[in-house]
C-alpha cells in the first residue's frame, strides 16, 4: 500500500512540475516560486522525475 501511495504522489508531483513549467514557459526560478519551492529543491525533483531537459510542449 505504501508503494501505491509513492508512485501515485510521483505522478502528482510530475504533473504539477511539468504544469508550473509549461505556464512560465521554462522559467525554472518562477516555476519553483508557484510550486512553493527554492530553485534548488526543484532542479532536485526535475532530476529525480528525468525532467531535467523538459521543455513545455513536449
């Protein structure tokens, strides 16, 4: 149960990761202000999803 739980607030997190990126075209530092996050939180959670090259519209 508690690997459910993981996997399903990774996909939740990627999706909002991924939505905070797309609405500020790619400005990471905007993206993490929005997500409530420090730049370096988030370019943590880009690595940890493989999201370090994404670019909105992809």
């Amino acid at each position: 149960m508690k690997e459910l739980i993981r996997e399903s607030l990774d996909v939740v997190e990627r999706i909002c990761i991924e939505a905070a990126l797309d609405q500020t075209n790619n400005n990471r530092a905007s993206a993490a202000e929005i997500l409530g996050l420090s730049r370096q939180s988030l370019y943590i959670k880009l690595r940890r999803h493989g999201l370090e090259n994404y670019r909105p519209g992809k």
